[in-house]
C-alpha cells in the first residue's frame, strides 16, 4: 500500500468516525444539530477525498468527468431546493423520496459494475453482493416511492389489496431467488441480474401498497434500513470501505427505529410487512360494538370548559398532523396561556405521522420545549388535569389497551381516561387504524366535538375570546 | 482476496453493533430527525457512484452513471439539508427559552 492510498484510507477511516459521533450527538436536542452538521462535514470531506483519488489515478474518461459533474449538479440542485421548500407536514413524503433515490443509486452502482464487468467471469465474492445490492436497492426504491405517494395523498392511504397481489408477489420472489443464485453461481451474467432487479421493483410495489397509511412510519423506517444495507452492499462490490462502514450504521439505525415505532404501536413488524393488518377481522369487530352512548359538546362549551381550567393537557394525534393543523392548536394554546391556563402537550412516541414528527411540527409553531411532554413524563400528570383536549389521536387514548383479548392490547396509551375530563375533537366516530371503538369516546366524562382539527380549533379559539381578556 | 473479504465483513459486522449502540440511546422525540439524519448518511453511496465513473467506458454505462449520480447527490444534499431545517427549530426554540428565563 501507497503513503497515498494509506493517506486516503485514514481520510475516509476519519469521515466514517463523524458519522458515528454525529448520529450519537443526535441523542439530545441540544447538540442534535452539531451533530448532523458535523457528520455533513465528514461527508463533504469524504467526497472531497475521493475527487482527489479520481485525479491522482487518473483512469476516469473525460465524458465520465461530464457526465457525473453533471448529474451531481443536477441532483444535488434538485435536492437542495426540495429540501428547502418543503413544508413541515409534507416532510416524511420527501424524507421517503430522498430514501428512494439513495436505494435506486446503490442499486445502479452494482448494474454499472456489471455492464462494465461480466458477472460471468466474477468470483462469488462479488456476485452476491452485487444480486443483494440490485434486490434490496430496487425493493427500496419503488416501495419508497409508493410510501411517499401514500403520505401525500396521491396513492390512496388505506390498505390497496390487488387481487391476486399475494400469488404475484410468491411468483416475483421466486424469479428474484432463483435468479439471484444464477447469477450468484455466475449464469446469466447482466441480462439475468436485470430480470432480478425488476422482480424486486414490483415486489417492492406490492409489498407497499396494502399497507395502511398510519403504518407508513414504520414501513419508511424500514425501507430506510434497507437503503444502509444496499450501500453496504454496493460498498462491497466497489471494495470501498466508507460505503461498507456507512451502510451498516444506517442500517442498524433504521432497524431499531423500526423495532421502536412496531413496538410503540402494539405490531409486529412482520403483521405490517405481510400486509392488510387485520383488514377483515377490523372491519368486522368495528361494525359489530356500537354500544355505549356518546355525549356530544358544542364549540361554546367546549371553549367554556377550557377557558375556566386550571390544567390543560393537550394530546395531538395522526389527525391534527393530517389536517395540518398545530398553528391553530398552538394559538388556541397561547390564548388560554395568556389566560392563566397551565397548558402542556402530552405526545405519544408515534404520534403525527412518523415518530416524533408531532414534535417537529409543535416546535416549528413555536411550542416552548419544556411543555412537550412524553408518555411517561405525562401519564402521572392526567388525575391533576381538569381538560384533556384530544385533537385526532385515537388508538393511542383507548383505554381498552389495558385489558387484553382485544387489538390494542398492550399497546403504551396515554392514560387519558384518567383526567377529570376530557374534550375529543374528531370529524366523526369511525374507528382508528386498529379498527375497534375507542371505549374513551363512550366515558361519562368525555365530551365529543365533531369536527375538522383546523377548523374545530379555529373556531374554539374564536369563541374561547368571549370568555378571556 | 480471501482476507481483503474477511476485513469488509469485520468492518461490516462491527459498523451495525455501533449502530444499534448508538441509535438505541435516541429518545423518542429526535426520531424523526434521526431517521431523516441516517438517511443523509446513506447518501455516501455518491462516493460509490464517483468510484463506479472511474471505471465506465460505455455509452450505457455513461447512461446508469449519470441517473445514479443524480439520485446520490439529490440523497445527500436534501437529506443533509431537510435534517438541519429540522434541528434547526429545536435550537431556535432553545435559545429563546434561554432568554425567557433571564
């Protein structure tokens, strides 16, 4: 080994150490953003480097030199905007796009190494890799791009079951396994490799598409774990060190990200992945049990009720996030603050649309950091509160997920019920994503506000001004 | 060849142990920006895509090349880009909490 490439391989070894350090300065709000500015840092070093390398070996043609400047230039332009004007809400939809770009990238990378180089002639060493980049890079790209479809409303959010999805997604493993050790075994060269990879793009499709939306989170997180691995695996195939290193931080990152948010949410990764979670069985239990009556509240009362608490713990859910609406909660909060009202907000870990992304959307309304309160933080808080106001969330309050024998069982809730009362605002009394009756809704103490969350909350907020000075 | 393939795995298998330290120590309210943070740093694959141009000789080469380089560096400039107006909102808010209370 050359000083030079010796140099270059302590260079890199230096940018993969950021990356680490930067995801552990993400552990606290404070120094989360030294954090991935400092893994930013290594990564422009690490780009840097390896100009410096394509210079000093000299190999690179000059319409290589052209063409990757000028999709560098191109992507990164494109990136920079989206990343730049893209609302906070429309967030998790880009945040899956960027994921599906960098898995169609890893995958590209081991296709380039094969038109260049025949797999036929390859040792093993390098056709697996090269058959788990292709699967898992395509997989993670159209899957990615039907999630961010589904996030934005541009694919329907709720479980699509294609008849016949299930016969077609064996067939498309079949040809993706079968294909993969042929070309593995070195039979069928790029051609093969090809065929693979489209398998993988369709399966990634069907695998997708009967998902609901509310397990979107999960799906991008894993999706997410699967990118890191394809550009471990294209780390392998390039024998480049920084992409194996990189690629396995993410991902083990995505993986217990995704062991979380399954966990937070009462599923198993692998009901979600299989698809259609209880889709018939849901369907059924929520037409059968309409019992328990409902009281209904007005927007005058409601705002009466909030106006004369002393405590007031706020529970957004998936619906306020959906109905973009944490300015007009956060308004309704700073008016009753200014009244006197101890207002917090109680957040569950999947709450909004991706876990913590509830947060992100309070702190971008300017929500004070200390009244953002997790479940544990909370949860001992509810018997001194005197209103819970409950804007979209649904599961994540019912307190049938104490008792087993039932959907939600053992599912962490927020222990709404124990408040002194409670105000739910909700456009109607369909069931959550777990498909049973919330037994919250049926409490003598808890008073339902049919509504839009924007317009519900505007409207309390207009009429909260008759009862504050 | 057989040791080079020996140090990757370690190299591999090492990297995922520090990931699952690392990130399991992450509370729940920086997830969204952890993942949005990890999917920047998947974005190294531009390092793979530059290192793949090296090598390529064909027009269809030239073709994969470019699509792959505007995937890699549309992954690595908006993730690091949409990470930080992420993070950027719980400094601010920080700050202004320091100034309240003095």
């Amino acid at each position: 080994m050359s000083g030079f490439d010796f140099t270059v391989a302590l260079v890199y070894l230096a940018a993969a150490v950021t990356f680490v350090l930067g995801l552990h300065l993400m552990n606290s709000p404070a120094s989360a953003r030294r954090g991935n500015q400092l893994s930013a840092a290594g990564m422009t070093v690490a780009i840097l480097l390896t100009v410096v390398v394509l210079v000093e070996d000299g190999v690179i043609t000059g319409t290589g030199v052209a063409v990757l400047t000028a999709g560098l230039v191109v992507g990164g332009v494109a990136g920079l905007i989206s990343a730049q004007r893209v609302q906070m809400t429309a967030m998790p939809q880009l945040v899956s796009l960027f994921n599906a770009v960098g898995g169609g990238a890893a995958a590209l990378i081991a296709v380039g190494e094969a038109i260049e180089e025949s797999l036929e002639l390859a040792p093993v060493r390098h056709t697996v890799p090269t058959v788990l980049d292709v699967v898992i890079g395509a997989v993670t790209l159209s899957g990615s791009i039907v999630a961010a479809g589904k996030l934005a409303g541009k694919v329907s959010g709720s479980p699509i079951l294609i008849p016949g999805g299930r016969a077609l997604s064996v067939l498309l493993t079949l040809v993706m396994v079968a294909g993969g050790v042929g070309v593995s075994a070195g039979a069928g060269g790029l051609g093969l490799l090809l065929v693979v990879g489209a398998a993988a793009l369709g399966l990634g499709v069907l695998m997708t598409l009967p998902i609901g939306g509310a397990d979107m989170p999960v799906v991008i997180s894993l999706l997410n774990a699967f990118t890191g691995t394809a550009v471990a695996m294209a780390g392998f195939v390039l024998d480049s060190t920084p992409l194996v290193v990189a690629g396995a931080l993410v991902g083990a990152a995505g993986t217990i990200l995704t062991k979380l948010m399954a966990d937070a949410m009462n599923r198993s990764i692998g009901s979600i992945m299989m698809g259609g979670f209880g889709v018939g069985e849901a369907a059924a239990s929520a037409a059968a049990g309409a019992g328990g009556s409902v009281r209904e509240t007005s927007i005058d009362d409601a705002a009466l009720q909030l106006a004369y608490a002393g405590s007031v713990v706020v529970v957004p859910g998936y619906g306020l996030a959906a109905a973009q609406a944490q300015h007009e909660l956060v308004e309704l909060c700073q008016a009753l603050e200014r009244n006197g009202v101890a207002v917090s907000y109680g957040i569950h870990p999947v709450a909004g649309r991706m876990p913590g992304h509830m947060n992100v959307l309070l702190a971008e309304a300017n929500v004070p950091y200390p009244q953002l309160k997790d479940l544990e933080e909370i949860n001992p808080e509810f018997p001194r509160t005197d209103v819970v106001l409950v804007v979209g969330a649904n599961d994540v309050t019912n307190p049938a997920a104490r008792r087993p024998g039932n959907p939600v069982s053992g599912m962490p809730i927020l222990d709404v019920d124990h408040a002194r009362s409670v105000i739910v605002i909700k456009r109607s009394m369909a069931s959550g994503y777990a498909g049973i009756d919330n037994e919250l809704y049926t409490d003598p103490k808890t008073a339902m506000l049919f509504a839009d969350a924007k317009a519900g909350l505007k409207q309390l907020h207009t009429a909260l001004q008759a009862y504050v000075r | 060849m057989t040791y080079e393939l020996l140090v990757a795995l370690t190299v591999f298998i090492l990297a995922l142990l520090v990931g699952f330290e690392v990130i399991s120590k992450v509370p729940a309210t920086l997830h969204t920006p952890l993942m949005s943070g990890a999917n920047a740093i998947h974005g190294v694959v531009v390092v793979g895509v530059m290192i793949l141009a090296a090598t390529t000789r064909s027009t269809i080469g030239y073709v994969v090349v470019f699509v792959a380089a505007v995937f890699a560096a549309m992954n690595v400039v908006g993730g690091y880009v949409v990470t930080d107006r992420m993070l950027e909102m719980f400094k601010a808010r920080r700050v202004s909490d320091g100034k309240d209370e003095s």
